[in-house]
C-alpha cells in the first residue's frame, strides 16, 4: 500500500510539473529563435552602414551609430551575463570590451557577434525554474523572465535608433524581417 502511494504521488506530481516545464523550456527555446533572429538583422544593419558614418550622431547629445551599437553588446552582457548568470558586471567606466575607442566597424561586428554567441550559450544552459527569481532592476523587482523581455526591448529600442541614423545618411535600411 506504502508503494502505491508512493507511486500515485510521483505521478500526480509529474502530471502537475511537466506542463509547466513544457512551458518553461518552450519560452527558452522560442527566446533563443527570436534572439538569433535580432543577431542576423542586427549585424545586417551594421554591415550596411559605411564605416565613415559610425561616427554620425542624430543630435549633440544622443549617442553615435558606433556608440549604439557598442552599448547594445555591453547591455546584451550585462543583461545575460550579470543578471540571467550571476557574473560580476563589467564596469562601464573602466570596460574596453564594449567602448568604442579606436574600434574599427570589422572589430565591433566581432563584438557584437561574440556576445550573442556567448549569451546564446548562457541561456542554452539556463534552468528554468530560475526564471521566476526576482532581482533588483534599477530598484524595481523584476524576474529573471522579464529580465528576458526586457533585454529584447533593449536591443530592439537601440536597433531602431541606428535604423533612423541610416536614414539620417540617406540609406535604406535592411528589409525588416519578422520576429525578431
């Protein structure tokens, strides 16, 4: 009778988490679809941008198309690395990685797809029943799944800036391609 008790909880049990994993480790593998696909257009809109116009800056105190898309890698690093995967953050004053110094377009393509390999890498490996942990977001509590979200809107907000500089230049950005 022990058994059978045993067995009908262990079963109950299963019945009850297996959905909600499913679910889990269907939100990874749709956030890893969607974040390649950012990477792919992403580094398509900093190929199509001549390398004499990464300086260009829509306004005195906006950032330049070069900055944008260094402080898009730092905050994919930041994001991934420090908030999803618990590795001390980069200082952003002290950082080379993700400034733009004498960095050429060639170098921070480079960057920018190193850190998504890396961050693809980190969240392949990600466990999931980690996902409802709250961290402090800028003194806002968010879960590790909105940290997710967040990162996505981030990467996007800053891509949709460079676009408007490409504009800005003349250019025609590239075709925007769906789920990104």
């Amino acid at each position: 009778m022990k058994h059978i008790f045993i067995l009908t909880t262990i079963i109950l049990f299963s019945s009850i988490t297996s959905p909600l994993f499913a679910q889990q480790d269907g939100f990874i593998k749709d956030y890893l679809v969607r974040l390649e696909n950012s990477r792919k257009y992403l580094i398509l809109v900093a190929e199509t941008m001549p390398e004499d116009k990464y300086n260009f800056r829509a306004s005195p105190e906006s950032m330049t198309f070069a900055e944008n898309l260094m402080h898009i890698g730092y905050a994919i690093d930041w994001h991934s690395q420090s908030l999803l995967g618990e590795r001390e953050s980069r200082d952003w004053k002290t950082d080379t990685i993700f400034k733009v110094n004498n960095k050429s377009k060639e170098e921070m393509i480079a960057t920018i797809n190193k850190t998504f390999d890396e961050t693809i890498k980190l969240i392949k490996q990600f466990d999931t029943t980690q996902l409802d942990v709250e961290l402090d977001y800028f003194g806002l509590n968010r879960t590790k799944r909105q940290i997710f979200l967040l990162l996505a809107d981030h990467i996007t907000h800053h891509r949709g800036q460079i676009i408007v500089y490409m504009r800005l230049n003349g250019l025609v950005p590239p075709r925007y391609v769906l789920f990104q």
